[in-house]
C-alpha cells in the first residue's frame, strides 16, 4: 500500500482520503503563504520555528515512535514544501497507476509514463481549488526556469569561513552565498559574492596569467635555442647509451657464467655467489637508465613547452569575452569575508611544472 500524501488519511473503510485534522490546516497554509507572495524557504522556517512537526516527523509520531526513526528530528526543509505544492492530490483528485510492479523486473516499482496514470478527479475533499493550484504551477514553473540556468561553478566554489560549497541563486543578480548560517552556524558566515563580480575579478587574474605564460613562452624557446640545453641533450644521450652499453655486458657476463657452471668451470656455489653480485650490478644499471631517460625526456619537453603555453594563453583569452569558457578552466574558488577570492585553474599544474622545470636553467643573453 502506498504512502498517504500528507494533510490525508485513509476512511475507515479504507476507499477514500480524508482531511487529517492535525495536518490538513497545515497544508492549507502553506498553499495561503505560497499564494499570498511568501517565499518557499521562509514558509519551512516558519513552520521549523512554530516547531510544527514535518511530514517525516509527523509519521514518525503518528508510529508511536517505533518506525520511522531515522525522522525523529526531520524539519520543514524547501523540498517538503515543493512536494506539497506540485502534488495534485491535494486539489481532489486522486492518481492510481503511477508505479507498477514487474515479475519481470524482480518485483521493483517501475514507474509508468504521466500519459498512463489514471486519474479520477473529485475523488476526495480538495484542500486548494484547481484554479489556485494552476496559479501556482504557472508561477513557479516561471521561477524554476530562472533557477535552473546552469551552474557552472557546481562544487567549485567554497565559503572561505566554514568550507561549505556556495549556493547560486539566479534571482538576486546570480549570487553566490554561504548557506551555512541557516543551518549550522547561526550568524557565522555571512559570505556572499555575484557572479559578475567573480567573472572580473578572473578576468583580471587571468591578465597577469597572460602576461606570465607569455614571459615563460620566451624563456622556454630561448632555453631550447641556447648551447646549454643542446650541449645537455647530447649528454644525456651519451650518458644512456653507456649505460645501455654497460647492460648488455653485464648480461653476457651472466650468461658466460651459466656456461662455466655447465662445463664445471664453477662449483653451484660459486656460481650462485658471482651471480648475485652481476643481478645486483645490474639492476643498478636498470634503475640508474630509467633516472637517465626520464631526465632526457623532460628535457625534450621544452620542445612541446612553447606550444602547449600558447595553446593555454589563446584559451584564456577566449574565455575573458565568453563566459562559457571562463567557469570550465576553474578548478576551485574560495570566497573570504570582503568578498576576496582565491582562485585556482585546471592548467595550474602545467604552469607549476614548468616553472619548476625552468628554474634549473639558467640563460645567458
Ligand atoms: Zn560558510
């Protein structure tokens, strides 16, 4: 049997809803609240504060405390107050069909499609006319589509007092606020920023951005054109294939050894302690031309470094005039009290590595 919408319960001969006198005022408020202009999340926290027991709670209660326990403290949140406000339920009609169970789906609920629900108007007392249920209908879906323009900040940006994330609200100029404070923290953060104020002040940081790529863009093709950086190449070139050179004889050593053993030039004994000592020698060699070749290859690099940061620097400055380029190269924003941001971008590991790099060069003009 399903879940009873809550304001309703069942007859006593179980074939129709009834008004439940303890919560039915409820629901009816809400609808008066919501039509007379208050907003969602004010009417959960009147409702929090009137210390009026949530539908969660209120089943919870209604067991005698001995279901439903996980809602013992379950508040008014906007959500419950949405639930309520699109459910038809309450204009009178009654919705049969909305789930059916499938043997062939192992007996879960599978919903059906809206077209085939059933529904059978004037089946029980209304607690909203149909005509202000559709006003409100009409009105939020208005809201909803201001809402749900896409947040592209999404899990990127934190309040810089308790870390929560920043939620955005489209109305109120997009802005970005600490929700904490309802919450957990009474009164404690009180941070809120819009989005405008965020897109200039990462427009400006990537101008300097710019401006440090471009200097790097130089220095990398100016390293890659100095005696320096040919004369190291060509060094660790040598330095790898005399390690390479050391390996081989290092395994033809081991394989002659196999062949005194063969011929008992050696005792097994021998031949066991002289070959730990050509394993250990070798993979000496391994590990030190693996060292070697990772170097060389980081030093080839610089190769790719002037094109790789002129690609990043094109790709910043588009997103200076799009928006939609801007948010996608954030990795994370943390927004402080006076509306200061720190800011980090997903190619900040490219920029570090390459300084990194770079700082074992030195130039001469
Ligand atoms: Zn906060």
């Amino acid at each position: 049997m399903s879940k009873i919408a809550y304001g309703y319960k069942r007859s006593p001969d179980n074939k129709q809803l009834l008004p439940d006198e303890n919560t039915a005022p409820v629901v009816k408020k809400i609808f008066q609240r919501i039509l007379s202009g208050k907003r969602i999340c004010e009417i959960a926290e009147i409702l929090n504060t009137l210390a009026i027991p949530s539908p969660s709670k209120y089943l919870y209660l209604q067991s005698g405390g001995t279901k439903y326990l996980k809602h013992e403290n379950a508040r008014w949140y906007a959500n419950t107050i949405e639930h309520i406000l699109e459910n038809p339920v309450y204009t009178g009609v009654l919705i049969q069909k909305k789930s059916s169970t499938s043997i062939f789906n192992g007996n879960k609920k599978v919903y059906l499609p809206e077209k085939d629900w059933i529904m059978r108007e004037n089946a029980h007392i209304p607690l909203i006319s149909r005509e202000e249920f559709d006003l409100i209908q009409k009105r939020r879906e208005g809201n909803v589509k201001k809402t749900t323009e896409v947040n592209l900040l999404k899990n990127k940006i934190f309040c810089g007092k308790c870390g929560a994330f920043l939620t955005k609200r489209k109305r109120e100029n997009s802005r970005y606020f600490c929700t904490s404070h309802t919450r957990i923290f009474k009164d404690m953060c009180n941070i809120a920023i819009n989005e405008k104020e965020i897109k200039s002040t990462i427009s400006k940081i990537f101008d300097k951005y710019i401006e440090m790529y471009a200097d790097i863009s130089d220095l990398a093709l100016k390293i890659y054109n100095s005696g320096k950086y040919k004369e190291k190449t060509n060094r660790l070139k040598k330095q790898i294939a005399e390690k390479n050179k050391e390996l081989t004889i290092i395994n033809n050593k081991i394989a002659e050894l196999y062949e005194d053993l063969k011929s008992e030039l050696i005792s097994a004994d021998e031949f066991e302690y002289i070959k730990a000592s050509y394993s250990n020698e070798c993979k000496k060699t391994e590990e030190c031309l693996s060292q070697l070749e990772r170097e060389y290859q980081k030093n080839t690099d610089i190769k790719n470094i002037g094109r790789k940061l002129k690609g990043i620097i094109s790709k910043i400055n588009k997103s200076k005039t799009d928006d939609k380029f801007i948010f996608p190269l954030v990795k994370s924003i943390v927004v402080y009290p006076e509306r200061r941001i720190e800011a980090e971008f997903v190619f900040d590991n490219i920029f570090s590595d390459t300084l990194n790099y770079l700082k074992g060069w030195e130039v001469s003009e």
